[in-house]
C-alpha cells in the first residue's frame, strides 16, 4: 500500500450464496472453482491467490490464481475431508511482474533498456532479501 491507498479492487467472487450466508456444497473429491474480478487502478500488473482452510485448521493452503481474460481471475482446490471450507484472496500490484512486461515492450520496440535492467536489478536484489528473511 502507497500513501494510505488501497489500489486492488475485488468484487464478483463466484461461487457465493446471498454474499457469503450460506455455504456452498461440494462432495469429497471435487474441485471447488473459485472466480473473482480483480483489478487495479492504472497499467500496473496484478498477482493473486487462493487460500483456503477447513473449519479447524489453524493453517490456511495456497493457490495461485491464474488470469482468465478482463480483469477475472480464477483458483481451484479439492475438497478432501467432509467439512465446512473457508477461501479468500490476497492480491497485489507485482511491481517485478510490471517491469518484465514493459522491459519486454520497449525491447521489442528497440529502444534502449540498459536502465531497466538496472531497476530489474534492484528487484531481485530485493525479492532475495525478503525469500532469506525467517
């Protein structure tokens, strides 16, 4: 988050009954699909996950979501226990994401991107600090 801001938008998450009253239904062995609308203000790009939990699980598993098309994102998961499921979201702006994604137009475009290299630099020297950390 930038100055106070809440840049990632999620709405229209499917499957959901009367907003979240009543539970779906799925029996042991089926996947359940999960799909939202996700976006951002600006060009920025987007990453997101699916995590869930049944009801007495202290630690929640991971999906990643993968884009469909728009802005709608989808995740799945099994159901593997009979029981009552918990899913939610974690979405962020991938600031090393956006930059492959202009580094990719503006060499194709043949402009000169010795300075984006740099800044990519500097995005992973920073991802590595953060995947050492305990």
């Amino acid at each position: 988050m930038v100055e106070g801001r809440k840049r990632v938008v999620i709405e229209n998450v499917e499957p959901e009954i009367n907003g979240g009253a009543f539970p779906i239904k799925r029996v042991i062995g089926e996947k359940v699909i999960v799909e939202a609308d996700i976006f951002a203000d600006g060009h920025d790009s987007l990453s997101a996950m699916l995590l869930f939990k049944k009801h007495g699980n202290r630690e929640w598993e991971e999906c990643p979501m993968k884009f469909i098309e728009n802005d709608r994102w989808r995740g799945e998961f099994i159901v593997e226990e009979i029981g009552i499921y918990y899913y939610t979201f974690q979405c962020w702006v991938d600031h090393f994401k956006t930059w492959q994604k202009d580094l990719k137009k503006k060499f194709v475009a043949g402009q000169d991107i010795s300075e984006d290299i740099l800044i990519g630099v500097q995005h992973i020297e920073e991802a590595s600090k953060r995947s050492s950390e305990p």
